[in-house]
C-alpha cells in the first residue's frame, strides 16, 4: 500500500475486504497497538460507514477486532456470494494464456473471500 490509507464510505463498489487488509497492512508496518488501529479505523470511516459505527454500542466499539469483525459482517461480501466463490474453488480451470502464478492466486482470493484456510502450501 503506497502512502496512507484511504477512507472507506460503505458504498457498494469499495470492497470492505480489500480495504481492511490494506488498512491492516498499513497499521503493522506503522506498528500501531491496537488502541491506535481502532481509533485510526473510527477516523477513516466516512459518510454511510461513520454512521454506522456511530450507531454501534461503546461495547462493540471498543476493541479492533471486534470492530473490524463487525465491519466485515456488514461491509463484507454478502452469504451467497460465499457460496458462489466457494463453487468457484471447484470448477474454475486455468486459462490458456493464464500463467500458474496467476491461476494460484485467483485460487487464493477466492479462499479469503470465503475464509477458506489451506491444507497445505505448493
């Protein structure tokens, strides 16, 4: 991630994924605590998404993790999304110009996506 983190607003084209992991990223290579990813978290969240954790109760808000699990509840991939990638895992094939590196981490995404953990590594 170049630079600081951007603000996330909660509209349907940010993905809340992508954006905590870059946020993540970003807290650890800052090496915040805790208390600072929470209160950085709470600053960036713009429009529709600072509502929301406006709405949340001082006990939901007061750690990261349980915060950040919260947004991806509600900021996240919907259910059936899950399963859709999950089928993905199953029945999508490498393509012909696609390199294995590519292929690999197409597979990879999809297993965040739906929290999938490997068995093992290549």
């Amino acid at each position: 991630m170049s630079g600081q983190p951007t603000t996330f607003d909660g509209v349907s084209s940010q993905d809340a994924c992508s954006w905590l992991r870059d946020f993540q990223q970003y807290a650890d290579f800052k090496e915040l605590s805790n208390e600072k990813r929470l209160l950085l978290l709470k600053v960036l969240l713009k429009g529709p998404a600072a509502d929301w954790v406006d709405g949340l109760t001082t006990e939901q808000q007061s750690t990261f993790e349980g915060l950040s699990a919260l947004f991806i509840d509600r900021y996240g991939p919907p259910k059936i999304l899950k399963f859709r990638a999950a089928k993905q895992l199953f029945v999508r094939q490498q393509e012909q110009n696609e390199s294995a590196d590519s292929y690999i981490t197409s597979i990879q995404k999809i297993g965040r996506e739906i929290s999938a953990a490997p068995t093992s590594r290549l």
